[in-house]
C-alpha cells in the first residue's frame, strides 16, 4: 500500500478530497493526518484541489510505502515502492 498523509486542517483537506475520488483510494483519520491510502500510486492534481502555491508546497506531511516521484505546480504524484527483494 502507498500511503500519503496530511495534517487534517482545512488548507489541506481538498488534496484528499480530490485524492478520495479515485476508486481505488481511500481516506482515513489517523490522529491530526489524514491518511491517503491507494494499492497503487496517488496522483492528485493542484487545479483540482485549489490550493495555493504556499499551501501546495507545504501539504505533504510523510509518505509510507512509496515515494514522491513528481510534486510540481501541476500535480503531486506518489509512487509506490517495489518492496521485492
């Protein structure tokens, strides 16, 4: 699984709106975060959420079981890690 979190505040809330539309994604409260969860990679788009320069550059809080492979004025695309030995 690739998990994103933010900090459950209202700046930051649309990425999992957005992020939550997509069928495999889901999102839960864990403690102050929001927890981005995907089989696969997340890929939110910055239109889409309306976020400003400041508060897009600033939402990412941890990443588990993947990593940011593009976070841009577009788009902040989360892939995950190829766990096999």
């Amino acid at each position: 699984m690739t998990v994103l979190y933010v900090l459950d505040v209202a700046d930051f809330r649309p990425l999992a709106e957005v992020a939550s539309k997509e069928p495999d994604t889901t999102v839960h409260r864990r403690g102050p975060y929001l927890e981005v969860e995907a089989a696969g990679g997340i890929r939110i788009e910055r239109g889409a959420t309306g976020c400003r320069n400041a508060v897009w550059y600033s939402s990412v809080a941890a990443v588990a079981g993947g990593r940011v492979a593009r976070w841009d004025k577009v788009e902040l695309v989360v892939e995950p890690i190829d766990e096999a030995p």
